[in-house]
C-alpha cells in the first residue's frame, strides 16, 4: 500500500527518515541554452515548520548545506556536491575520517576514478583552504555532467586529505585571485568554452527543506520564482576590498526589521560589501548590524557562550523578517528562514564578521540571484514560487534580460520609526543562561588561499597521465597546458 509521502516518512524510524531526507533528488530540464538541475537542502533544518515530519531534533545533524548531483567519469558516477558560490574549484572525495561529521560524509558514494576510463592524471597537486576546513587534492581531468549536459576534460581535484568538509565541493564563484598565474578553466567557464550556456551566467534559488526543491539555471533564469523586477547591481572591483579577493561582492545599503505585529524600520543609508554564498550556513555581517539584528528580534537573547542570539523556536512559526536592502530592492527574510535550529536550540541564522562580511544561506532562501561572471553584475529579487517559465540568458553586455517576476508581493509592513540603528555596537539587553548550541557543522564557508605545496599521485590511478608528467611543483598553467587545454 502506498502512502502519502510525509506519512510514511513519519512512520519510518527516526534514523531511516532522516537519510531519506537527505538525499537529492535531481530534477534536471535542458532547454536552449540553459539547464536547469534541482538544488537540495540536506542534512539540517532550516525550516521549523517540518517538525512534526521529522525525526526528534536530537538525531538531526545540525547544519545545512544544499547539494546538487553531478555525474563524472565514464561511465559516469553520480557523486552529491555541496553547491557553493564562495569558492570556485570543483572536487570530490573528502576524508570521511577527519570529516565534521564522519558518519554523515559516509553516506555518499565516493569517486572511484580507477573505474573511469577518461579520465586523466596531471600529477599537480593543491591545497584548498575554507573559511570551514581544507582539502589537499591532485588535479585530474575527466567529463562531468549535470543530466543530460556534458563538458569534458574539466580540471577537478581528487580529494587525498581534507579536514572539516563532508562532501566534495561544485565551486561558481570567480577566481579569487584574478592575477593568479595559475587559473585553470573552472566548471563555469568550460561550461560555456564547449557552448552549453552562451554567457558564463547562472541563476539560484535555494529553498527550505519544505518546500519542493530549489533550482540553479545554468545560463537561464526563471520568472516563476520571484517577484518584481530583478535589482541589477554591479560585483564590486575587488581592488575595493580589503582583502583584495574577488568575490560576488554586492553593496548592502541597509537593513531592518518587521516586526509580528506587521510594523517595521529600517537603518539609514549604509554601504557595506557583502557576498552571497550559498556555501556558507550562516549569514556574517559587520557587528552593528549583527547587534542591531539580534537587540530588536523578538524574544532575542545574547549567548556570550556561543556567539549567537538564542530564540525562542516558536517564533518561527510568527509573521515578521529580516529585511535587507539593495538600493531600492528589499529582500524580506521570513523569520522562519532566518532562524537556524542547532543541536536543539533556536538561534538567529548571523553572526558577526567585520572583514568579510557574507549573505550565507540564511539570506538565500529569501533571495532569487542572478549570478552575471561575464559583466560582472548580479542580479537580486524576492524570491517566490508560482509556476515555471525559464528565460534563456543569452551573451553580450545585456545577456541577462531585464524581466519582471510573475509572483506577487505580499502586503508591504507600516513603516514606524523604533530607532533601526545599523551603525553603532552596543551592550546586549538580555543575556542568554542555558545551555549553549554547539555549532560544529556549518558548511565549508568561502574559499581562502590556495597553496600549491603539496605533492602526491593518486595511489592505484590507472588513467593516462596527461601528458606524462609527474611534477611536483605547481602550476595550475602547467595543469592546463598539460591537459591540453586552452586558457581562456
Ligand atoms: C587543514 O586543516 C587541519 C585541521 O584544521 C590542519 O591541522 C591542517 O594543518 C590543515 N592543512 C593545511 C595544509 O593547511
């Protein structure tokens, strides 16, 4: 007898139903000049509003990452990749061992690349750091496909030693460093060297576990998925920031609140560099605004302990956001969106990050963003689900069409001034006393440096070398030139 799908998950053991919960599923439609796959939320629960379906919060992993399926090698391997718009490489194979979590990292299949027949060794070797962890791998090349959509002789690195990272990773972002001597093409940019998107573009919308799934658009958008026009807002330079890395750097220029009785504020102009990254669990954003945030939510309570403000997880389930604004476009982020359930506790989805400061998945499931390499842009909207209509982004200067969202907006709050201050720290009004969350399992955060120091071959590779080297100094030029690749 079949059941309804969220009965029998009810009924399954509370171990059971959560693995089964885990698992993407992989939606993938190919049009002309885009693809489409489904982006999955795992491990985690970012949406309260699940629990009655779910097994008791206790046996529940405690982060949340979202996961896309990629198939590599021939015949092809179909691996679960953590989709992170805050690091550009793609690899696989992480070190279950040394994982965050080992028993969850030993819940997906790893990449035999003895079993590939194209695949390629290079003998270059890596070490890519995260905000979260770090992973050394050896450069190989080899087809990668995302359902139907194959590119060939994609550089990726195989895992040898990571730390901290329970997936592999599918990196979107630029190159960190655009000086760097040794970029390589990445997926993005191979993606439309071998012509299957026609701009090096692609739009994301992450969900909640509730809801049906999320989606990334390779070189397309979907204006069933959100609201209003879409904000078209310039990357800044990255010789602007601090740190000099080029990120998907987009100005915030305020933020507010909304509060459950429907009356919001927000701050004065402000001008502060964020990027999104869908890699990134939580949002970190400069201390004022991490306070101002924290010191109005209703019921908040600063946890010295842990860092974060602790909630109470009913308020969840209350009308009220946590406004962001972008010029004149306002991304509202439902309560239940913005609060993070961590080893049983409720706590706000920010903490504070004065350097950096990053829009990590608890902004992005608020949030529709068109992701523009080519111009340089991003471009942002309410995100919102009625219906489906994909719109190919073609190339050229205004390859992302400047469309309308056909979702409607909700009733916009009444505005009242209650003195939204996003500029100045303060002493927390009330102090968090119990037991602290532990918040080991954020995802793996934004790519750091890249350190070509390590060495080593794949052991029991039997692939051709690419070109018969075995080098162990590194160049990712080298890597390219040894594939037989072209730069771009
Ligand atoms: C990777 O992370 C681990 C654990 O934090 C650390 O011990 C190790 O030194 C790091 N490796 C490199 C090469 O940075």
């Amino acid at each position: 007898m079949m059941l309804p799908l969220a009965l029998s998950l009810a009924l399954l053991s509370p171990a059971v139903a959560a693995a089964e919960s885990q698992r993407p599923r992989s939606v993938i439609t190919r049009g002309d000049g885009f693809l489409r796959a489904s982006v999955n939320a795992i491990s985690g629960i970012p949406s309260l509003r699940r629990r009655q379906f779910e097994a008791p919060v206790s046996n529940h992993r405690q982060g949340t990452q979202y996961a896309i399926d990629v198939d590599i090698g021939t015949p092809a391997q179909t691996l679960t990749l953590i989709l992170d718009t805050g690091s550009p490489d793609l690899w696989v194979n992480p070190s279950c061992t040394t994982a965050n979590i080992p028993s969850e990292c030993k819940k997906y299949p790893q990449f035999d690349y003895t079993k590939s027949s194209s695949l390629k060794t290079t003998g270059f070797a890596d070490v890519l750091s995260y905000g979260k962890g770090n992973v050394t791998i050896e450069y190989v090349t080899d087809t990668v496909a995302i359902g139907s959509v194959k590119i060939t002789e994609q550089i990726f690195g195989v895992g040898l030693e990571s730390h901290d990272i329970p997936l592999g990773i599918l990196g979107l972002s630029p190159a960190i460093n655009p000086k760097d001597p040794d970029l390589y093409p990445f997926v993005l940019d191979t993606m439309k060297s071998q012509g299957v998107i026609k701009s090096r573009a692609f739009s994301l919308d992450l969900r909640g576990v509730t809801e049906p799934e999320g989606a990334i658009i390779f070189g397309g958008l979907d204006t069933g998925k959100f609201v209003g026009k879409l904000e078209k807002l310039p990357m800044v330079d990255p010789s602007q920031i601090k740190s000099g890395a080029d990120r998907y750097w987009i100005v915030l220029t305020g933020v507010g609140i909304t509060l459950p009785d429907g009356t919001s504020d927000r701050s004065g102009e402000i001008e502060v560099a964020v990027f999104p990254d869908s890699g990134g669990t939580l949002s970190r954003l400069p201390t004022p605004i991490f306070q101002a945030f924290g010191e109005s939510f209703p019921g908040a309570q600063f946890d010295p302990t842990s860092g974060f403000y602790v909630v109470d997880c009913d308020v969840a389930s209350q009308p009220g956001s946590v406004d962001f604004y972008f010029n004149n476009k306002q991304i509202a982020v439902t309560y239940a969106d913005f609060i993070w359930q961590v080893s049983g506790i409720c706590v706000l989805g920010v903490l504070p990050d004065d350097d950096e400061p990053v829009l990590g998945d608890s902004f992005l499931r608020a949030a529709y963003v068109v992701h523009d390499q080519d111009n340089r842009n991003l471009h942002l909207a309410q995100a919102a689900n009625c219906g489906s209509n994909i719109v190919s982004i073609g190339s050229g200067s205004n390859a992302v069409p400047s469309v309308t969202g056909d979702c409607t907006a909700a009733p916009s709050a009444t505005k009242v001034g209650f003195g939204f201050d996003a500029t100045a720290t303060r002493k927390p009004n009330n102090i968090f006393t119990g037991n602290s969350p532990d918040a080991t399992d954020v995802g793996p955060g934004p790519a750091g440096g890249r350190s070509g120091t390590a060495t080593g071959r794949l052991p029991g590779a039997t692939g051709q070398s690419a070109a018969g080297r075995n080098t162990l100094s590194f160049g990712a030029a080298a890597i390219a030139a040894a594939a037989g690749l072209m730069m771009l």
